[in-house]
C-alpha cells in the first residue's frame, strides 16, 4: 500500500513505524497516537511558519498592491482569479492576463501579469487602476485559489513527522521513572545494563533539521519578499 503524501501521517503510518524499530503501544484508549500527531504537526506549523497541506477548496486572501505588473502572495498550489478592490469613485476590477511563475521546484508565491512588466505606467497605477498592474494600496489586492506549500507534503518532511510522532511515543515506551540503569542479579553474579533511549533511533534529530532553518530545512525565510516590490502607500 503506497503512503499518501497528500496528508500527514495516520495512526497506522506512526504505528508501522514504531513496529519497525521493535515497538508495541499498549494504548487500550486508542486516543493517545492521534493526539501525538496533533501535536508534532502543530510545531510544524508554528516552527516552519508554512501550510504543507494544500487547500481543497479555493479560497481568498488579500495582500497590499504592489503597483507594478509583480505580485508577491503566500504559497499557492493553483490560480483561480484576481480582483482589485476599488474606492466609491473607482469600482474594483477583475485583473486578467495573470499567471503563477513556477521557479525550479521553488513553492510558487510570485505573480505577474502575463503582458509583461509596464514600469512606464507605475506612476499611473497608483492613482488610476490599469489593467496591466497590481495598483498600490493597502489591502487592495485579492486573489482566489488553493494555497499550499506544493500538492503534496516533501517526502523527507512527511517522513520527518512521522519519525519525531513515533519518537514521541517511542519515549513514553521506555521511561522508568524509577531510572534507566537496570540490574540483574544471579548466582551472585550482578550485571547492569542501560535500557535503550528513543534519541538513538535519531528520529528527533531528523526532525529538527527539517523544520529548522539552514540547508535541507523547510521553514519560510524570514525575509518572504526576494524583491523590494512594496512601495510608499499614499
């Protein structure tokens, strides 16, 4: 059965993980392996500052109008419509002739107006709306569509949550909250020994690196804009 990468891990995912590093949960409740998921995919979402799972619906958020024929926009997966919210004086407007840039595999959060860039007509479009820009303003611009990091989760982040659950759990297995260092004692003869540590299976680690900032991490830049695009609201 192929793992769907559409969604976070299931219970069954997390439990074939534990099983395949030797672990059993005696959960009776059934309630426990959900709850961990909730939990790790909660500090995703708060450490990479990103929405992985797309959007099934389309949906509308606004953003402050740039003023030139460039748009930059939260994560997107498809582009349904832009409109231009208006004055009293100057009724908003659908824009046409706009497309996603699609950059290397890069999450699409870039706009443009199909014609082509018209900086001749900045100046223009901040005072009077024209169809080949995003005019300035505040709050001005809304576009509608399936926001999301891609269509599906990255395999190794998918795989990263899966592991730092089971980890979770995998820890909750091997504590002692008598201490870890165990005896045996036989024939006069005593040996000890240290039960194993969830961080050995390295899973957390994994982790940590993918949701962290730095090479092979996932998190948002902290500078979203590649461009300085904003310009002075009036």
């Amino acid at each position: 059965m192929s793992l769907n990468y559409s969604n976070w891990p299931t219970v069954q995912d997390v439990q074939d993980r534990l099983i395949s590093a030797g672990l059993v949960l005696r959960d009776t409740t059934g309630r426990r392996v959900p709850a961990a998921i909730d939990e790790v995919v909660a500090d995703v979402a708060r450490r990479t500052l990103r929405q992985f799972v797309a959007d099934t619906e389309d949906t509308t958020r606004t953003y402050d109008g740039t003023g030139t024929a460039e748009q930059e926009i939260d994560e997107i997966v498809s582009l349904t419509g832009v409109a231009i919210v208006g004055i009293q004086t100057a009724p908003g407007y659908t824009l046409t002739g706009v497309t996603v840039v699609s950059e290397q595999n890069k999450p699409q959060t870039r706009l443009v107006v199909a014609r082509g860039s018209v900086p001749a007509f900045v100046s223009e479009g901040i005072l009077v709306p024209y169809p080949s820009l995003f005019p300035a303003g505040r709050q001005n611009i809304q576009v509608t569509g399936k926001f999301g990091y891609a269509a599906t989760i990255p395999h190794d982040l998918w795989n990263a949550v899966c592991g730092e659950v089971a980890h979770s759990l995998a820890a909750e297995c091997v504590f002692d909250p008598e201490g870890r260092l165990k005896s045996w004692t036989q024939a006069g003869i005593t040996e000890s020994y240290q039960l194993p540590d969830a961080d050995d299976l390295k899973w957390h680690s994994v982790y940590i690196a993918k949701t962290s900032p730095g090479p092979g991490g996932y998190c948002r830049p902290s500078g979203r804009r590649l461009r300085n695009l904003r310009t002075r609201m009036i």
